[in-house]
C-alpha cells in the first residue's frame, strides 16, 4: 500500500459519486491524467493546487471549505480571528 502524503478526500469523492461524475471527467476538466487525479483524491499523490481547488468549487458550486479544508483548521482559524 502506498504512502499517503494527505488525507483522502472521502467527501468529495461521495459528492461525485452522487452526482454522476466520474473521475476521468475531472482529471480532464483539470487537464491532468486520471491516475494524477485519483492520487489527488486518495492522498497518495500531490494535493491539489489551489487553482484546482477553485475551478472545482465554481464548476461545481460548492465551498472549499466544505470539502477540502480540515474543519478543525477553520474553526481554529475562526477562534483566532474573533479573540
């Protein structure tokens, strides 16, 4: 078993799952192969850049913050901002 560099996106990947989107149809909205993708997705690979994280988010109307950021990291930061 590989080596995970980050936690995989086991939310993201239900929500295309849901919605009938398959993973080779985001690697070329992406404009990358779809093993690259699937490493994305899985956390064995690089993460995603943040312009894919947001070409992602508008395509499919949805917020980073729900699928690629760490909850415990925004409310964190939430805490920061308003102490």
């Amino acid at each position: 078993m590989k080596e995970r560099r980050h936690v995989p996106y086991t939310k993201f990947k239900a929500f295309l799952e849901e919605v009938g989107v398959k993973q080779s149809q985001l690697a070329k909205m992406l404009k990358k192969s779809p093993s690259a993708l699937n490493q994305n997705l899985n956390g064995t690979g690089g993460d995603f850049s943040l312009s894919e994280v947001r070409c992602i988010c508008i395509h499919f109307g949805i917020s980073a913050d729900d699928y690629f950021v760490y909850p415990e990291v925004s409310n964190s930061k939430q805490n920061e901002v308003a102490q």
